[in-house]
C-alpha cells in the first residue's frame, strides 16, 4: 500500500501561520525516507515541537498509522493560532494528536521526561537579528537570532530530557546554523547523527539531521568516525562549495 | 486534550515546586472512540499517576476507575475489564472547553477548543 502523507488541500492555513514551505517538505521527505525504519522502531510516543500548520506531525501520523496502531502524538507551538490551525489540520485527515500551546516544551519536561520516541523539529532557523526572535506573530516561525541558533540552542537541551532510550531526533537546518556543531552538541550528550535529506533551494541549503542515542563512548566513537558523520558532512559541504564555486 | 497527556502536564511558574497534577475544570467533555490496544495500554501504565488519572477522570464525569491503583496482573488477566475502562479514561475523553488550575498557585490554564494554552506570563518565567 502506498503510504500517504498530509494533502496541501486539507491543510488549514491563517496568515499568522507558517505555511508548509520547502523546509517542511523537506522533513516530511526524510521521515518518508525513514518510514520503513520508523515503523520497526516501533514508537509508542511522538511528538513535534513547533507544529505550525500541523503538516509535519499529521504527516508523520499518516505515515505510521497503519502498521502502527497505538501511538500517542503530541504537538506543541507558542503560536496560539497555529496549536489551532494544527488541531483543525490534524481533524480534517480524521487523525488524534493533542496539541499544547507552550514555549518548547516546558510543561512536559517533568513528566515526559525519557518517554519520547520519535521527536521531529522544524524549529525558527533564519540568522536574523536578535531582537526578532520569540516576538508575537509570523516573525517568530522562522527568526532564529545570531546563525539561526537562537531557539534552537534552547531546545537542544529539552529534546535530550525527553527522548526515551531508544529515541530518535529528526531537526531541520541551514547550512547557516552551523550544523557540524550543532552535531558536535549532540555527540557530547551522547548522540551519534547523519543527515537524512539535504536540498539546496534558490534561497538555503537545507540539511534534515537524524540523532539517536549511542550506548556508550565507544560505540559512539565508532559511529561518529566512520561514514555516518564527518565523512558525510565533508562530502557535503564540498559539494555545496562546488556548486557556489560554479 | 486527553487525560494521557494531562498526566504528562505540569505547571512550571518560575518558584512553583509541586506543579503537578493541575485541576480539571471541564465545560465540555466530548467523547470519541478509538480502537482498543491493550499493549499501548500496558506500556503507558507503566508511565501514569494514578490519583492525578482518577482525580482528572471524575473531574471530567467518568468515575468507573478504581481509587487504588491496580496491580501489574490485572493488566494481563484475561478479563479485560480493567483495561477497558483505562483505556476510555486516557484516550476516549477530550476536555474541549475548560480550564487547568495549577495545584500550588491557583493560576489558571484555559483550554479552548481542546487546546490547553500554557504561555506564562512575563512575571511567571
Ligand atoms: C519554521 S516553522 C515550522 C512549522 C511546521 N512545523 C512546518 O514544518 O511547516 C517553526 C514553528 O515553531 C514555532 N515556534 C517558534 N518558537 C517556538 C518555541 N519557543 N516553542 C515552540 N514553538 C515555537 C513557530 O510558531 C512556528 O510555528
């Protein structure tokens, strides 16, 4: 069967909301790309923070939904329009998700702290000035203060509280965000990543970043230093400089 | 918003310790019907507070939960009457209006169309 995602038609829209953009697209293809993984994985929690329109997490429930009955889905946003534009998305494709309106995740951080499995994040990523970040309306889908880091720093932290043992992590970057570094982050809290999907619009170049949970030093070593990380981001960033070059 | 995720919700006003479980206030209460799973059931369990389950439940007019919390082999008996009424508690009931009351400062969280608005305020952070 083939396996569905959200339709653009049935995605509610209000001009306070950011709408599904390439950024969007692009998270939707790489969990596409991981479907078959996903659904081994067999998640009993998942949840997105910055849920917008809701065309990531009712894409991602529609995804699992079949081979996967019993998963609960959360969503959260700051944007009180867009927890509700999620919720009115996530009924129009008949599908259950309880949406919170919350800085990151901030209320659930005691609670739910160690049971997510899948945890996917399109956060605010454009390098904007400072000042633009976290302000009310639009502005605050996509500013993300000093090289787009802003939020995303912030959220780095709560994601690692979250994730369960066998969690996984999809987050959506810029070139622009230093995303060697952000790995870098990750790797001290013990995560090992590659990257899913990279795509280069007329505007950005678009890295979608897979981490898991490695069990100890070694095996973490073992991961980061072979084709899973540096190799891949070097090979990456030649390409992306190849192609500027020309 | 369902019960299972009001067990995972807790206040987090700058100073506030015991943030958790908020109240229940429930306007309107909607069902819905999902299909019954008992190993979801089994591995959430696991998770839930109990009182802050059966406290929220009977705030939202369902009180078919036992005030004590079972034990593990009521959830692998064979009767699944138990998990049943678990599973119409944390999945089925929505609070679609409403409010969440923060147990140690009685500030109040509305919840409107289902969805709880959490957003402190300046002072609160
Ligand atoms: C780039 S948009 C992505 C929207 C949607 N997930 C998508 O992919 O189309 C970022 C979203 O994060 C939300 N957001 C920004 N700062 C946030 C924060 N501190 N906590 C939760 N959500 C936040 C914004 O309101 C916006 O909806």
């Amino acid at each position: 069967m083939s396996s569905r995602i959200a339709e653009i038609r049935l995605v509610s829209s209000h001009r306070e909301v950011y709408e599904p953009c390439d950024d969007s697209f692009a998270l939707v293809d790489a969990l596409l790309a991981d479907r078959i993984n996903l659904i081994e994985h067999k998640p009993k929690i998942c949840m997105e923070i910055g849920c917008g329109s809701g065309y990531v997490i009712t894409s991602l429930i529609l995804l699992l939904k079949n081979e996967l009955p019993g998963v609960h889905y959360l969503a959260t946003d700051t944007n009180p329009i867009a927890a509700r534009v999620t919720q009115e998305t996530l009924q129009a494709h008949g599908v259950e998700a309880d949406v919170i309106c919350t800085d990151i995740a901030s209320v659930l951080e005691k609670r739910l702290a160690g049971s997510v499995d899948v945890m996917v994040v399109n956060p605010p990523y454009v390098p904007t000035p400072e000042d633009e970040v976290g302000m009310e309306g639009i502005a605050s889908a996509w500013a993300g203060g000093e090289n787009g880091r802003r939020v995303i720093d912030r959220m780095l932290p709560v994601v690692d509280v979250l994730l369960s043992e066998k969690g996984w992590f999809y987050l959506v970057t810029l070139t622009s965000n230093c995303p060697l570094e952000i790995c870098l982050v990750m790797r001290k809290k013990g995560y090992a990543s590659r990257i899913v999907v990279q795509r280069s619009t007329d505007e950005e170049n678009l890295l979608i970043l897979k981490f898991w949970r490695v069990k100890d030093e070694e095996s973490l070593d073992k991961e980061t230093s072979s084709e899973s990380f540096v190799s891949q981001f070097s090979r990456y960033l030649s390409s992306f400089m190849e192609k500027r070059w020309r | 918003m369902r019960l299972i995720t009001h067990n995972m919700l807790s206040c987090n006003i700058k100073g506030v310790t015991n943030g958790f479980p908020l109240k229940i206030e429930s306007v309107t209460v909607v069902e819905k019907e999902v299909d019954f799973n008992p190993d979801f059931l089994r591995h959430m369990f696991a998770k839930i507070e109990w009182k802050a389950l059966v406290e929220g439940a009977r705030s939202m007019g369902y009180e078919e939960l036992p005030e004590d919390s079972p034990d593990a082999s009521e959830l692998e008996s064979d009767d699944e009457t138990f998990l049943r009424k678990l599973h119409h508690a944390l999945l089925e009931l929505h609070l679609e209006e409403g409010a969440l009351v923060c147990p140690e400062t009685g500030r109040k969280f509305p919840v409107n169309k289902g969805i709880p608005n959490m957003l402190l305020h300046e002072d609160e952070v």
